[in-house]
C-alpha cells in the first residue's frame, strides 16, 4: 500500500489538469528546435511558455490555440533554442498557470562528440512501474520507440485510420499511457515509427496475411491467404502521424512516415517498414501435387519499397556521422532464415511453438515477415557492412516480444532486438529454439542467433525488457539490455572502426558483475542464481535475503547454494519487494531486488 500511495502521490500533476487532456509530448527535437504536442478539455486559447530557468524568472511564449477542426489537438515548434540546453515549459490559461509542466534538452551541436544515452524499445500494453523506473532513472537524450505503442486499433476498430475523429484518439490514447505519461514523456524526447499497430496484426501496407492450418484426410493443409484493406487506411495511418506525432520531417510524407535525424555524432534514421511492404506470402510457391510451400521471394519483393531502400543506402554510405542507427519495427537477424527453413522442413508436422498452435508452415510464415522474408532489402546493408561501404552501424528492432543482442557474427550487422517493455510474454521463442530446436540439429542460439544473451537466451529470464545504448564520442558503441529488475541481461560494445584493433565486445551482465542474473523475477516461489564464467565461488561465500527495511529474512552458505543448484526458494516469503545479497570472499557484495507475486 505504502509504494501505491508513493507512485501515486509522485505521479505528474498534469494528469489532474482541467484544461489538458492529453500531453505534452515533446518530439522532432534538434540542437535549435522541438516540436510540442498538447491536446485541450476544450477549445482554448492560451500561452505555452518555456524558459532555461526552471523558476521562469526570464521565459518566451508561444500562442496556441486549440478547435474543434484539429480534434483539440495542436503541434507548437519552438525554434531559435540554445543547444545542448535544457528548457523547461508550461501552459498558461488566461493568466492561472496549469499544473502541467515538462522539461526536454535539445541536442548538441551536429558532429559534436559526447556522451549520449539512448532507450530504445517497443511494444508496451500493460503497466510495469519497475521497469519505467529503470528507464527514467537512465536518463535519456531521446526514447525510441520501434511500434506497438499500446494497440491502437482497440476500442478504435481495424478501420480507425479512415475516420478523422479516429485518428486523433488514436495517438491520444497512446499518449494516455500511464506508463509513458508517468515516466517518459514529462521529460525524454520520443520519436516513433509504427509497426503494425496502424490496423490489422502483421499488416502489410494495403493488406494483411492470414495463415491456417486445416487437416483433410490425415493430411496436414497449410494456408497462406492475403486479405485486401480499404487503400485510405494506409493513406489515414500517414496523415495521422503527420497530424499528431511531434516527429520529425518526413521523407515523403505520401508514401510512409521513414525519417532521420542527428544527436551530436549520431545519425538515426528511422524506417517504415510496413506501409510500403509487399505482402509476405508473395514469397511462398505452393506445389498443389506435393502438397508443399517453397520459399522463392520475386523480383522487387520488399518491406521498404525502393525509393526508402535506396534513401537508406545512401545516407548511410554517405553519413558524416560517427555512429548510424538505424531503427525498424521487425527482425534484421538473417540466422531467422534458418528457422524459416525449418519450418518449412516440418510443415506437414502440427505442433505447438513458443505458445501458437500450428505447424511448421505456420513457423516460416512467422518468420517471412521479418528482414529475412526481403533478401532485396537486406541482403545490401549486410554486403555493405562487409565490404566497408557501410560501417560503425547499429540496428534497432522490435516486434518479437523479446530483447536480445548480436554483434553482428550471426546476424550479418550488430542488432540489438528490444521488444517487450510491458508486454508480459518476453523471450519464449528463444527459449524453444534451445529447447526443441537442438533436438532436430538446431545449435543453441547463444552461438548461432544472438551471441550478445537476453530473454530466453541460455535462461527463462522472460521478464519484461528494454535496451541502453550509450555513445562513447567516436571511441565506441555501449548497448545494453536491461530487465524489469534493473538487471543487466547481456551487453556488447561496438568499437568504432577509426580505432586499432577493431572489433566487438560481447558480455553477459555487466563486465564488472559476478553475480550476473537472478530469474525469474518477479517470481512466485523460486529464483535461480546465474554465477559469470569468470568468477570461481569461494567456499566462504554467501547469500542473505533482506526485507525493503533490511531486516534478514534468509541465509545461504556457499555449500547450501551448490547443494540447490543456486535455485533458491521463495514459496514461503510474503508477497512484496525483498534485496539478495551476495557476499563474495575476493569481489565484494552485489545486491539484487527481487520482487515476490502471488499471482
């Protein structure tokens, strides 16, 4: 009761306002200007003002006004602002001022080396206070979100993106997250892409994909169909972005909402990867007499669309940046073609897989959604990377419901896939590559998949997550996935390609740790243990369990934990928030929360 009385009482006063309804959200950030998104109760008319002192003793204003015709809703650009600065703003209703406030930091100055952090994550539907602590207490430069922000179409319909009023609530309701609004965007810049949030699951710009499985006669019937959608949907999905996202400027504001932007040394550019999508089942041949699905992708079959491809090509090649991110909604890892592959082995076989009932053709379509499923998209960034056209290049994802992390060993170019922020299912197709995958020849995804760790990687740490990245000037690249716990899942480091010897390091938890993970966690009755390979326990090692007051609850010597396997019991605690402690004889203590449901 204590800590939901502590939220609450720390919560943004803004969400008690009379006059704002939704907002602020503060985007399209640079190094002289930021855009604000706020929506009213009412029509208004009143001041936005914003100011580098906190107690507004010196401030400029803005008029905004808000009407029927833009839903209550309005995007303000302020421009002409200092860089690398910090401004705090608020709104001004006929001189009372709003209990609403933020603040944002616009970015240095382009090319200017530093020290930046950035979160990069997707697919947030539930509330996880832990885990948006953790973030906050990162402190950002600027949040990237890569799709599923909550799931617009409901209570919208599928069709929301054809109806005006639709489109506005659309992004209201993402706003409205407690989550978001609680710890985010009071102070973090945010830039967005959709993933398929913009009408029916695994959308493909003006169809959707639908795959079955029906047995006729003891004989498994795998079908792949493709379901058309109403043309202005895609249309309604661009303007609506346009219309109520603070971002940045679009490309081609017809066509997708794929933009780029710089923060100090860094170049991000983030793709659409399903407005313009050709649908994936153009990719499958069906034999009608051998009953089978072949994978045979045709020419210009492609998620980005040629104009965006080449958009991308070019600007990474051409990139003064030190370090270019490049952000989409879905899989890069070119490893997933091997499990399309299996799938396609097994798909007169039914089974269950990471929790979907279907077959091993219900596997490769799952799989042909992501970059694999477009050769023509993908298979020019990892040749560039290869051949050093395109270098010191990160890629962003999400979509999978899971964070993990490669240095590009396995995947063709360094990936860290973030997904699952407060989504509750995290890490489970990793987990059953391991499981079932190596009893068909599968190797362990730790050295064929994704060589960095993360969800289900050598675990069933399947805890919500999301990924650190922090910009080292033009030394090296710190990218990080970090769980609802605080703790650290697996880290690389990317060194940039001006430094001898190059290369790329890979950890599991943080260099420094020995006690790398505890899971899972939250837990209902056990946690295990994982000890680093480097670290030999010492017989006079052991473990305490305090209560959130310090009070000991349980012991361990180091003989107990080896005897346990170090899988600890818990089935007998309360329910609540307890600190595990390890004492190592040589390295010191290291402290883990560990948080006790009885659900």
């Amino acid at each position: 009761m204590l800590r939901i009385l502590f939220i609450f009482f720390l919560a943004p006063l803004w969400v008690f306002s009379q006059n704002i309804d939704r907002g602020p959200v503060v985007g399209g950030v640079t190094d002289t200007s930021a855009r604000i998104y706020i929506r009213t109760t009412t029509p208004q008319q009143f001041q936005l003002e914003y100011s580098t002192d906190s107690t507004f003793a010196t401030s400029l204003s803005r008029l905004i006004i808000t009407d029927s015709a833009g839903f209550l809703a309005r995007i303000t650009d302020l421009d002409s602002l200092q860089a690398a600065t910090k401004y705090w703003y608020r709104f001004n209703f006929g001189g009372v001022v709003d209990s609403v406030t933020g603040s944002f930091k616009t970015f240095p100055l382009p090319g200017t080396k530093g020290h930046y952090k950035i979160i990069v994550a997707s697919c947030n539907y539930n509330n996880n206070d832990p885990i948006f602590e953790s973030v906050q207490a990162f402190a950002p430069d600027v949040f990237l979100h890569l799709g599923d922000w909550n799931w617009a179409p409901n209570p919208l319909g599928t069709d929301y993106n054809l109806f005006p009023q639709k489109r506005a609530e659309s992004f209201a309701n993402r706003f409205n997250d407690r989550m978001m609004r609680t710890y985010v965007l009071p102070n973090t810049p945010i830039t967005y892409t959709y993933d398929d949030d913009y009408t029916e699951n695994d959308s493909e710009g003006y169809t959707y994909p639908r795959d079955r499985v029906e047995v006729i006669g003891g004989e498994v019937f795998n079908r792949f169909e493709t379901y058309p959608l109403d043309s202005n949907i895609r249309r309604g999905a661009i303007e609506a972005y346009h219309d109520f996202f603070p971002g940045y400027p679009l490309v081609d504001s017809v066509n997708g909402i794929y933009h780029e932007f710089t923060l100090g040394n860094v170049e991000i550019f983030m793709t659409d990867g399903r407005l313009n999508r050709d649908p994936k089942f153009e990719a499958f041949v069906y034999d009608s007499v051998e009953n089978k699905w072949s994978f045979n992708p045709p020419l210009g079959h492609s998620m980005l669309g040629e104009t965006q491809r080449q958009w991308l090509l070019d600007g990474l090649e051409n990139s003064d940046a030190d370090w270019k991110l490049i952000g989409n909604g879905v899989v890069f890892n070119r490893q997933y073609k091997r499990i399309l592959d299996v799938g396609l082995l097994l798909q007169a076989i039914q089974f269950s897989f990471g929790g979907v009932n279907g077959s091993g053709g219900t596997l490769a379509s799952q799989m042909s959604y992501n970059w694999v499923g477009y050769p023509e998209d993908q298979q020019p960034l990892i040749d560039g990377y290869a051949n050093g056209t395109i270098k010191d290049i990160l890629f962003m994802s999400g979509d999978s419901h899971s964070s993990v992390l490669d240095d590009g060993t396995n995947g063709g170019i360094p990936e860290v896939n973030s997904s699952g922020l407060a989504a509750g299912d995290e890490g489970f197709l990793n987990y059953y590559i391991d499981s079932v995958g190596q009893l068909i020849g599968f190797p362990p995804v730790i050295d064929s998949v994704w060589n960095g760790g993360g969800n289900g990687v050598g675990n069933r740490n399947f805890s919500d997550t999301y990924a650190q990245i922090e910009v080292f000037g033009n030394d090296s690249l710190r990218v990080c996935v970090v769980d609802e716990m605080d703790q650290t899942l697996g880290c690389m480091t990317l060194i940039h390609s001006s430094k001898k010897p190059t290369g790329v390091e890979t950890v599991f938890g943080k260099p420094d740790e020995y006690l790398t993970l505890i899971f899972p966690n939250p837990t209902k009755d056990q946690i295990r243990l994982v000890i680093s390979d480097s670290y030999i326990p010492q017989a006079s090692d052991y473990v305490t369990i305090t209560d959130i007051n310090g009070r000991q609850v349980q012991r361990f010597s180091q003989k107990q934990l080896s005897s346990m396997a170090y899988i600890i019991p818990l089935g007998e605690f309360a329910q609540g928030t307890y600190l595990l402690h390890y004492y190592s004889a040589t390295k010191g203590v290291e402290t883990r929360k560990v948080l006790v449901m009885k659900y």
